[in-house]
C-alpha cells in the first residue's frame, strides 16, 4: 500500500471515530492513568486523531510529508495522554492541543534544513510567523521596504532585526545538500561536507590533550602514595569528594579532635606540594 493511500486511510478512519462524551473521556483517561489500559489509550487517540490532523494541516506548507506531519502530531498526543489528569477539569482536547502543536513545530525545525534556526522561544515564534506577518505586511496599503517589514516583524515577536534579517534569507532560500559537489575547479570531485569547519581539536591537538590528562592522573596518583592511611582518608574526604566532610564529622570518625583534623590536613596538603613540585619535572617528560 502507497503512503498516499495509507494516509487517506487514516484520515478516513479519523474523521471516522466517534467524538467521545466528557464522562466517557473521563472514564478512559482514569483507566489509562490508574490501571494502563492499552484499550481506553487507544479509544482516547482515536477520537482525537482528527485534532492531530487538523493541527498537521496547518503546518503543511513548510514542505515536509502530510503523513509525517501527522505521526509526529500523534507522539504529541500520545504525550499528552501520559500527562493529563482526569480530575481537573479541562476537556482532554484543549490540554493535548499544546502537545500535538509542540510536537509537530519541534519535528519541522529538526528536519526543514540541514543548519538548525534558532531554539528559543521566540526563535520558534519567528520561524513560525514570519512568513505570515510578511504577507500581511505586503497586503496593507503601505508600502513597505525590506528593511522595514523586518522591523516591523521584529518588534511583533520579539527579537532584533538582525535575527529577523537572517530567518528571512533562511526562508527564502532552499536547503543544499552537504553531499553536493563543490563548483570549483581547483577541488574537482569534492563535496561540500569536505569544507565544513570543526570546531574539535585535530587529531595531533586530541592525541596531545589525551597523554597530558594520563601524566597529571599518574603525578597526582604518585603524590597521593605518599600519604600515611590517616592523612590519605583525610584527603579523600575532605578535598576529593563532591560533598567534602566537616572537620567535626571527621573528628568523630577518627576520635580525635577537630583541630586535630585540621592540622592533619594541611600537613597533607605540604606532603603533597611537596611531591609534586620535585616529581612533576620527571613525570612530564616522560
């Protein structure tokens, strides 16, 4: 079966299901909810899968597939479902419309172009209007300048001209493969993915980067070996743990007194400068 005909059947079977009565839906969400029902899961989806395609149509012309559109809606949905509580008192339609809504808008700015736009919130708003705003701002009577209609825009949702400047280039223009050979003649046969900066380290700087961490975990393990039992629990507890021992708490473990424990401690900590200001030479050229 063709992908066309499997989404015209869904949409059928959607616009098929029954509208389910407020007792009724509340009957059903208190089963999922309490008791997991798979069969009241699947009669609350059914009935509001009509919402997930109305909800998809809205955002079909942003050139992804219909019935994609519609199956990322029903992640929404099913979402909304594993939240919603039955005891307040909200039809089950009105709370999964922000869940179906989010979730389609999530699924277009992952896959509409290769570089991701913005994320924030009113990234999302921008991305989502600006081609409404746009016409309507070309529909009035004034006439409007480029520059204008982005300040205009900007001011509307939210954000500096320049993100506006930018969504608007995005928008206006089509999406080029990374796999796309490079129009050079100095670099026949090489795609545009080859030309893409990385921002990690090269291989030499990671090989580099990775011996340094092994000679400062061995100098460290040396200096630590010099340490007796008691100033070596002192250490751990109290300089190379997240939560880092009182000298009090410490104090009672050991039996003796906090100031004690103090004094313990910083001659540990001069052991080990020590140490480590006479090995750290030899270590690091090893």
């Amino acid at each position: 079966m063709s992908e066309v005909r499997a989404g015209q059947n869904l949409i059928k079977a959607a616009m098929a299901a029954p509208y389910l009565e407020r007792d009724e839906e509340h009957d059903l969400a208190v089963s999922w909810k309490e008791d997991r029902d798979q069969e009241a899961l699947h009669k609350i989806a059914t009935a509001h899968m009509r919402l997930v395609i109305s909800m998809a149509a809205k955002f079909r012309n942003f050139g992804l597939p219909m019935n994609d559109l519609i199956q990322e809606g029903h992640v929404g949905l099913l979402e909304a479902a594993a939240r919603f509580e039955p005891d307040r008192d909200v039809r089950f339609s009105t709370y999964a419309t922000w869940w179906i809504r989010a979730s389609i808008q999530d699924y277009i700015l992952r896959n509409w172009s290769i570089v991701r736009g913005g994320t924030s919130s009113a990234q999302k708003a921008l991305f989502f209007n600006l081609r409404r705003l746009r016409a309507k701002l070309w529909g009035s009577n004034q006439n409007y300048s480029d520059t204008a209609i982005h300040q205009e825009i900007a001011l509307a949702v939210g954000v500096n001209v320049k993100d506006v400047a930018v969504m608007d280039a995005r928008l206006s223009g089509a999406d080029t493969s990374l796999n796309a050979p490079v129009a050079d003649s100095e670099t026949p046969g090489s795609d545009r993915i080859e030309f893409l900066k990385s921002d990690e380290p090269l291989p030499d700087e990671q090989v580099g980067i990775m011996i340094d961490h092994e000679r400062r975990s061995e100098w460290i393990k040396s200096a630590l070996d010099t340490l007796n039992p008691r100033e070596m629990k002192i250490i751990q507890e109290r300089r190379l743990s997240e939560s880092g021992a009182t000298l009090e708490s410490l104090g009672s473990t050991l039996g003796i007194s906090k100031e004690r424990v103090r004094q313990i401690e910083n001659r540990a900590l001069e052991k080990l400068k020590s140490v480590l200001e006479k090995d750290a030479p030899a270590i690091t050229t090893m």
